[in-house]
C-alpha cells in the first residue's frame, strides 16, 4: 500500500541528485548514514535502561540480610499546619 516501487525510487534519487548536485551528494548520504547510526545506538540504550530496572528486582540481595521495602514501614501522616 505505501510501498515504494523501483520506479519510485529512482525518481526519489534523481530529485535528490538534482537538488543536491553530485559533488554534494557524497556528503549528504554520509550524514544520514550518521543519523540513522545514531538513531538506533540511542534506541538500543533506551531499551537497555528500561530492561534494567527488571534484571535488578529480580536478583536477590548479595549480602544475604533481609530486604526491608518501603511499603511495610508505617509512617505518620503529615499534619497541616
């Protein structure tokens, strides 16, 4: 449906042959090269950042003492003043 065909495509690389001129071209592919590096380097660390907090949780404390979370600690209600 929104497939590009080859005729597409070599229509898409005139236009930009043309708009860019060919002594340019070399440079503009470059940097889009870089941006798409770029691109999934940063992709890649986001996944990793929003995998760790799961990796930790489900590891058991090294030094074997019991675990105390927020939630059995009772705490007093603030007071307005």
């Amino acid at each position: 449906m929104f497939g590009l065909g080859a005729g597409e495509l070599m229509f898409v690389a005139l236009v930009i042959l043309v708009v860019f001129g060919s002594k340019k071209l070399p440079e503009f592919m470059g940097g889009i090269g870089k941006g798409i590096r770029e691109f999934k380097k940063n992709m890649n660390d986001v996944q990793s950042e929003l995998a760790a907090p799961a990796d930790r949780q489900a590891l058991p404390p090294a030094s074997g003492a019991p675990v105390q979370h927020d939630d059995a600690v009772e705490r007093e209600p603030k007071r307005l003043s």
